[in-house]
C-alpha cells in the first residue's frame, strides 16, 4: 500500500477543478468559450463549491486558455470572464479561493496542463497546500496526467460515461485517476462530502 489510499480523500484540504467541462459545459468540435454568453455553469456546481467551502477546504481552478494564445480574446476578456463566473457563484453562496490559467500556446511555457506551472503558482499563494493534501478535478486526460505527475491524487469526471462510444483519451482517463465521477456534484457527494459526515 502506498502512503495514502487513492480512494480515500477525507484529509484533502486543497481542491483543483478544471474549468471547462467540470464548472460550465464545454462547446463542441473544442471551440473556446471566450464570451460569457457561451459560458454555461452546469447543474450542481454552485452546490457543490458551497460544500467544499463549508468543509472548510480551498477550491481553485487551473485552467488552459490558449484561446488568449490564439488571439480569440484578450487577457481582460478572461479575466472579465472570471469576474462574472465569480459573481455568479456568490449569487448562489458559492466561492472560487484562486482560479489560475494559462493563456499560452502548446510548447510555449511551464504552466500548460499537464505541466506543473499553475499547482506551483497555488503552492506559492497557499503556503499549507502541497500535493499530500490536494486533489486534481478534470474532465481530461491532460487534467489526470498533470495530478499524476505532481504526485496528487486525481478525481476524472467522465464526461461521456453515458454516452455511446468512448475515446481512447477517457478510457486512459479513468485508469490514470485516483476515482471517475460522473460531475462534480457527484464527485462531492461520493469523496469530498463535508467532514464530520462521512
Ligand atoms: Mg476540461
Ligand atoms: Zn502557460
């Protein structure tokens, strides 16, 4: 056995989320979100990040935004996005601790998942966080591996569970990760349910 059981996340003080896919729905054919008319938080989540902050645990999300790279939408554009997603969650008593992103393109920086740059920024900022107490929340295998890498354990929100065919990305997903969630309420309900009632 290792030093901790991958299933079991009572101790985990420090909750990454991806953004897309896992707080709001992804656009199809892997368009970008870059206006908050297309960005569309999905049912629970609000719930959910009320949870975890009621736990008393920290939620940031590490999100890649090359669409700034590509020139989509400026670095205000994102974080004026950033702004609305906030105050829509306080509407619902819900908050983000932190939400960090790379606006880089591939092969231009430290900080695209899956490398390490963004959880080395949160390390920073939240000095009681390191990767024995933090969780890695993504619908994608570039989310899986990026936890992996760092030695965290990982929680894969299987996007398609339901539907028809499966990629080869998901299947890999789910044999990478700690624990395979169908959304982040359930991936709340099922590991990272306030303590004290668990
Ligand atoms: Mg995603
Ligand atoms: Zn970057």
């Amino acid at each position: 056995m290792g030093e901790h059981n991958a299933n079991n996340f009572s101790d985990i003080e420090y909750v990454f989320l991806d953004r897309d896919g896992v707080l709001n729905r992804s656009l199809p054919d892997g368009r970008f979100i870059t206006r908050w008319e297309e960005f569309e938080l999905l049912p629970g989540v609000a719930d959910a990040i009320a949870q975890l902050n009621r736990s008393g645990r920290k939620v940031m999300v590490v999100t890649n935004q090359r669409c700034v790279a590509l020139g989509l939408c400026s670095e205000a554009d994102l974080l004026t996005l950033h702004e609305r997603l906030r105050n829509q969650l306080t509407q619902q008593g819900a908050r983000l601790d932190a939400i960090y992103y790379c606006p880089h393109d591939a092969g231009e920086c430290n900080c695209r998942k899956p490398l390490p740059g963004l959880f080395e920024q949160a390390f920073r900022d939240f000095p009681g966080a390191d990767v024995r107490n933090s969780v890695m929340v993504g619908d994608s295998l570039r989310d899986i591996e990026a936890g992996a890498r760092m030695g965290m354990r990982t929680i894969f929100i299987d996007v398609e569970s339901e539907a028809g065919s499966r990629s080869p990305e998901a299947d890999r997903s789910t044999a990478l990760a700690s624990a395979v969630a169908l959304s982040l309420s359930d991936c709340v309900q099922q590991y990272l349910s306030p303590r004290g009632y668990e």
